[in-house]
C-alpha cells in the first residue's frame, strides 16, 4: 500500500494517481497503467458532454435508471447479472 502524504489541500495529484493504482487502495484500481488523473478526467468531461446537453436530461436520466433497477432489481446488465 502507498503510504499517504497529505499537505494543506490534502493529497498532490500524484499521490492521489499513486492510491487509484492497482494493488494500492484496491485491487484492481482505478486507472490503468499509465493513465494520468487529469486526462481521465478531462476524456470523461468531454464524453458526458457529449451524451448529455444539461445537468436536467442527467437529473431525469439517473432518476429513470433509480427507478428501473428499484422495479427490475435482477436485470441483466452487459451480460451479467446485477447485485445488490
């Protein structure tokens, strides 16, 4: 595990880069190898604009999928199943 270092605001970004790998703060982690924060951030930024032209279509989207998985809690998801 990555011994933490944390300053005035809290972690640097290369800290926090360091804890989102695999084997640090979880198993898998949660960037690749090689992926720096700021790009994820920013492809994801880009992609959510994209799909979603106001913060009111997303408020009626996640309200919608809230919904369905309340009504359907056992829908089959990529190929697998949802657990709760």
């Amino acid at each position: 595990m990555v011994a933490p270092q944390t300053g005035e605001g809290g972690p640097s970004e290369t800290e926090l880069e360091a804890r989102m790998q695999p084997g640090a703060f979880s198993k898998a982690g949660f960037l690749g190898p090689g992926e720096r924060l700021a790009d994820v951030i920013e492809s994801d930024a880009e992609t959510l604009q994209s799909l979603i032209s106001s913060r009111h279509a997303l408020f009626a989207i996640c309200s919608y999928l809230a919904l369905w998985f309340e009504i359907a809690p056992d829908a089959i998801v990529l190929g697998e199943r949802v657990r709760r």
